[in-house]
C-alpha cells in the first residue's frame, strides 16, 4: 500500500487511484519497510513478501504516477529467492541501488545474518558486488539485523543495526565496507565498531551521517522490563564521541515502561528530530517526538523540554518515519486507531512542535490515509 499527498496533506490525485496505490498477489502478504526518491522522481520500496513459512525479499519500482517500472526487474519488481527482508534503501551516485537487511534461508539453527544487497539500475543483480550481489555479514554468534546504509565520499559504505549477542542481550553495530562488498578492516575493530553498555541491550534502528563523518544513532537501550530513548554519536573511527551528551549517548525516559526511537533525521541548523513510541507495561503505544541540539542536549523551546508524547485517551498512536523539510517542518509516518481500524497517519508539525494548521484532512496538522478492506500500518 502506497499513498502520496501533496504539501497541504491531501490525496494527490496524479498518484495512483485518488492518490492511493495498491499491490498484491493473491495469498500473499506484502510487508514494506523502507522507501526512497531516485533522483528521476521513480520510486523504490522495499520489505519482504510472506506466504505461511515462505519469505522473500523484494523491491518495487514505481514510475511517478504510481505505476510499476516495466523497466525494472520484472514488471517492475525484483524478488531475492532467499528467506529474506530488505529494510533499507541507499540510491547511489551512479544511479545503483543498495540495499540493506537480514537473510535466514542458509543460517544453521534459524539465525539470521545481515544482508546487503546491490542491483544495477535496471533491477538486476550486480555481480560486481560480493557474490552475485549480494554481502552475507556474520556480525556476531546469533541473530544480525541492518537498518540503515551511508555511501561515504571515497565510496565505501556504512551499515547500521545490531546483533544478537546471547539470548537477551543485543549490542548496537556499525560496520564499513569497501564498495565491492567486502568488509574494510580498517575500520574500527576489524571493520566493525560495536556499541554495548554490560547488562543492557542497545539496539539501533536509524543514523544520521554527518558533514564531518561523525555518525548519530537512534534506538533504545533496555534493561529487564525497562526500555529508553538513545542517541550515540561516533567518531569517525568509531569510537564514542565524548563530546555529545554524556560519554558520547544521550538516554531519554520518555515516561513508559518501552520507549524507543525508529526514526532520525537532522536539520539544516543540526539540530536532530527522533521519532518512536512509548508503551507503559501492558498498555497501548502512543507516538513520541524528541529534539535535541547538535550538542546532544534536549531543545527547550520544542514540547516539553524537547519530547511530544500524543497522550490520547483513547486509541493507539506509534511514529515510524521522519523527514525534515528546508524550513524546519517535520513531517511524520505513522499510525493511529480507534475503535474501528489502524490507519496511516501523516502529520506536520512545526519547528517547535506544533501541528501545522496549514496540513491535514483528519484534524490540524494530521491526515488520516485509510485503504479499504483491514487494517493498515506503515
């Protein structure tokens, strides 16, 4: 399911059906994690295909219309025959297309490893990266996951993610590779900078590259049934920066019992715009909105010392995605519910955290996108 509004957040009427796209195969389910511009307007998006225990990774080509790319894979779809997930989408300067996720099909013991993947603009595999282009990463004993891909100026790449140390443990993980697909062991410890604080998981699930090549991560750090917003900045070696936050991370408790960040992106003053979720135990989610300065300190003059919670009486609210435009507007994938269905959501909000009364069909600053027939969830 694909929606495109225009700036004031209505259906855009040259997308698709009434601004509304629609893909299926009969008996299957598709579940898409990412998407991305190519610099001709087409449209890329990715995830996984499931039928029962079958599982592939694909991506779709959209023309500008919201039509699929006859000129791309087949009929415009590419699918990876192995149990897969693509979860994140890199174009690169050569008009390539990296892509970044796990793999299971040839782990022992039902593990997965990270995945990174590269096709040749026309939506076939590039056999000259790894092996018939496809990277198959070992990041640690058990399970790894990839969310995000940087193309760095000399052409190799970073991925982010974690790794599934021991049951109950995750460590965030930062990787370099050169832009054949192999890994650079120059980078950190043989390639890999691994981020763990003993006796709490740390997950990453977004980062930003900075000018300076220093990265940002958002994701949550957790402890028994305890879990809290995180931002670390690294060198660009790897290591902790010392002069962001406190050691180099910034912990948030955004008031629940889960609190996590899916989301990141920076501004052109620096300034960071994270978005997620907070859960108390056994409770319904409700979307969360932080800000911070370059400095890794909480933007005062946003919400309430720097963090929204939605706080709704009634229904479920969660944040997925985050872009900023030129003038400091945020603009927000989600969700919301109430007693009927889940719905997406695209919301506006202003520099200092207020709905945009210029956006929004369902209420200021919110359009509420539902597809017909079931529950929709970006």
């Amino acid at each position: 399911l694909i929606a495109r509004l225009d700036s004031l957040g209505a259906p855009d009427p040259e997308f698709g059906q009434n601004g509304l796209s629609r893909f299926e195969k009969n008996g299957f389910h598709y579940f898409t994690y990412t998407t991305a511009i190519q610099p001709d307007g087409k449209i890329l998006i990715a995830g996984e295909i499931r039928q029962n225990f079958f599982q592939r990774a694909f991506v779709l080509r959209l023309l500008q219309n919201g039509q699929p790319d006859p000129d791309f894979g087949f009929k415009g779809f590419f699918e990876l025959d192995q149990h897969a997930a693509f979860r994140t989408i890199l174009v690169l300067p050569d008009h390539k297309i990296l892509l970044g996720g796990e793999v299971s099909e040839l782990v022992p013991g039902g593990y997965t490893e990270g995945l990174m993947m590269r096709l040749l603009p026309n939506g076939t595999a590039d056999n000259t990266f790894g092996n018939a282009g496809m990277a198959i990463l070992t990041l640690g004993p058990r399970s790894d996951y990839l969310y995000q891909l940087h193309a760095l100026p000399d052409g190799n790449i970073l991925a982010t993610g974690f790794k599934w140390v021991t049951p109950g443990l995750n460590y965030g993980v930062v990787l370099r590779l050169r832009p054949d697909g192999t890994i650079d062991s120059t980078y950190a410890n043989s390639g890999q900078a691994t981020y763990g604080i003993l006796g709490f998981n740390v997950s990453f699930f977004s980062s930003v590259l900075l000018p300076d090549g220093k990265l940002v991560l958002g994701g949550t750090i957790a402890k028994s049934n305890k879990s809290d917003l995180l931002l670390v900045r690294l060198l660009p070696g790897g290591l902790p920066d010392s002069s962001f936050g406190v050691n180099g991370r910034v912990v948030r408790d955004a008031g629940s019992a889960e609190d996590h960040l899916s989301s990141l992106a920076i501004g052109p003053d620096g300034f960071f715009t994270g978005v997620g979720g907070a859960r108390p135990l056994g409770y319904i989610w409700q979307s969360v909105i932080t800000r911070y300065s370059p400095e890794g300190k909480p933007d005062n003059t946003f919400g309430d010392q720097g963090l929204i919670i939605s706080n709704v009486a009634t229904g479920e609210r969660n944040c997925y995605g985050v872009a900023l435009q030129p003038d400091g507007k945020a603009v927000i994938a989600g969700y919301m519910n109430d007693a009927y269905s889940f719905d997406f959501t695209i919301s506006r909000i202003t520099s200092t955290g207020q709905p945009d009364s210029l956006f929004g069909t369902f209420s200021p600053g919110i359009s509420r996108i539902n597809f017909p027939a079931g529950n929709d969830r970006p």
